[in-house]
C-alpha cells in the first residue's frame, strides 16, 4: 500500500521542503517554472488575519432593577393556582391578595411551595449580557430553614424578658 502512495504522490503531486523543513504539496503543473514560484512564496508569504475594533463594553453583567416589590406568604394552593397574602413593600405596607398560577413559580422553587412559606414578588426590567431589556415578573420563595422547637422556646423566653423588664406581664 505504502508504493502505491508513493507512486501516486510522485505521479500527481510535487513534493518540496524548504530551508526551515516544511513540506509542500502541489499537484503537477505543466509550467514548471510556475511550480518554482509557488514553492519560492512558502517563505516569504505572510498570514494577514483580519481584524475588527470592538467598542469597550461598560457592563457585562445581567441586571435586575425592580420597579415594585411585594413581600407575601401563602394562605391555599391548588392544582393550578396558589393564593397569598401581601405586603406591598414599595408603597408603605399596603396589604393586598393575589393569585398566581403554579406556572409562575420555578422548578427549583415548586418543593418550597405550601401554606405558610414565604416568598418575595418583583416586577421590573431585566437587561441581559447583550443589553436587551425586557419586562419581568418573579416569584422567590425563602430558603430559611423553619424555626426548631427550642429556638421558638429561646425567642419567647427572651420576649417574655424584654415585657417584664418594660413592665408587662
């Protein structure tokens, strides 16, 4: 197999190194002196890559800037739907219900969801990597860990202290 590759390279090829060892291969030309002028352009040809000024970038990072934000716990959920409690917390503590559809919330926070626990809204503008701004609405539920027997004790215990010492009973 090797001669056969060696009769084919010698029969339709050109084979050529240089002074620096880097071999060329070009098919037979019947211009012979065409072929020297080829192998001569090895040396002195250089590579142009082309290039492109970029404007600096100012900020590469996503941003999040909330136009209102809501503080709010859940009272029922369903199938669908959940409903909740909140607190308005750009306007000062306004008290308000919502419903939210369980397709708002989002897979990581689905197993935190269930009467009681406690998640933050926001709507505002998102701008991503790209600059591109678009309107969102976001449900975060609270990753604290619930409150043990013992710190519940603690908390009142310490409660109790401040009233008496505030002269309650």
């Amino acid at each position: 197999m090797e001669s056969v590759k060696a009769r084919l390279t010698e029969t339709f090829t050109t084979e050529k190194s240089d002074e620096k060892g880097r071999t060329a291969h070009r098919p037979l030309s019947s211009a012979p002196q065409l072929e020297e002028e080829w192998f001569a352009t090895m040396n002195t040809a250089e590579v142009v890559w082309p290039s492109m000024t970029l404007p600096p970038l100012e900020d590469e990072h996503e941003q999040f800037v909330a136009l209102h934000q809501w503080e709010g716990y859940v009272v029922d959920l369903n199938e669908k739907t959940f409903t909740a409690k909140l607190i308005d917390v750009a306007e000062g503590g306004t008290r308000e219900d919502g419903e939210f559809d369980l397709k708002q919330v989002s897979n990581d926070d689905l197993p935190l969801l269930k009467r009681g626990a406690v998640f933050y809204w926001s709507i505002g503008y998102h701008t991503d990597t790209a600059r591109r701004r678009r309107t969102v609405s976001e449900l975060r539920f609270r990753r604290l860990p619930p409150l043990n027997h013992d710190e519940i004790a603690t908390a009142r215990k310490a409660a109790q202290t401040i009233l008496t010492e505030l002269g309650h009973r």
